[in-house]
C-alpha cells in the first residue's frame, strides 16, 4: 500500500510518474502513459460526480470542492527516487469504489502490484496535480470534466505533488 506519492510529468518520457513510498518505506517508481489515463480518469471524475453530497448539486459542487482541496493541500517535500526503487509501467489499473473512498491497484506487466487507497478530497488533490501535468504536457484535456477547466493552474500547483 502506498502511504505517500509524488506525481509529475517527465518531459523526457512524454509520462506520468509517479513516485511512491510503500508502508515499509520502500520506494516505487510507477509510469503512465496518456493512453492509459484516459481510461482511468473518467472512471475516476464519475465517482467524485457519484459522491452523496455533490450529487444534489452537481458541476458547482465539484467546482467548490476541487477549490477546497487545493487550498488544504499541504506543501511537501516531493519523494526523490533512488536508483535502488523498484520501477515499473502500469499497465491494468484495478479500481473498487466503496462509498466513501477508492481503491486503485497499480500493475505491470510482470505482475507488479502497488495499491493506493483514497477519500474525495485527497483523490481531488491528485485529479488536480494530474491536470497540471496534463497542461504542462500538452496532452489533449478535452475529456476533463468542466469543473476543471474553470480555471488555470497556479504556479504553486504546476509544481505541487500529492503525498
């Protein structure tokens, strides 16, 4: 289980990586392609717009929430990855939602595995640092529901990692 992450955009890889450090302290190195993401973050935008209480008041709630969550998003130190981290592109992600958080499972092809457990406003966190990679990348952000796109992403947030 990861316990914390730090997720950026890699120019060089044209990839999401994203580093996470294990309850045991150890390290992974997870890549994404966008081909991938674009499976995934609908997936993930449909559950937040499911939650009971943003239900009722759809697009402006989610706006205000995603408002909330990059303002409670603590400043961190990013997750250096050592050479020493296991590394990995995933390649399935297992998602099991639940009514007050998700479950994702990261593998590779080899049969890595990385899960990562997460409530509303910490998934809202990541949604938002995954938009900024997706705007710093360039990538097409046209599937990004319309709560995301009412504003650009600050400078602190272009470099803001979740962990």
């Amino acid at each position: 289980m990861l316990k914390r992450i730090t997720t950026e955009f890699i120019d060089i890889e044209d990839r999401i990586r994203l580093s996470g450090e294990c309850e045991n302290t150890e390290q992974v190195i997870l890549w994404f392609t966008q081909r991938l993401l674009q499976r995934l973050l609908p997936l993930l935008f449909q559950w937040l717009e499911g939650q009971p209480s943003d239900k009722q008041y759809g697009e402006i709630m989610q706006s205000i929430a995603l408002q909330a969550a990059k303002a409670a998003l603590p400043p961190e130190r990013p997750i250096q990855p050592d050479k020493s981290s296991a590394t990995w592109l995933v390649s399935v992600v297992d998602l099991t939602p639940y009514e007050n958080r998700i479950d994702l499972v990261f593998r590779g092809i080899e049969g890595q595995r990385a899960s990562l457990r997460m409530e509303a406003t910490p998934l809202r966190q990541w949604l938002n640092i995954i938009h900024a990679a997706y705007c710093r990348a360039g990538w097409n952000r046209g599937f990004w529901p319309a709560w995301f796109q009412s504003d650009k992403p600050t400078t602190r947030e272009k470099k803001a990692s979740l962990h």
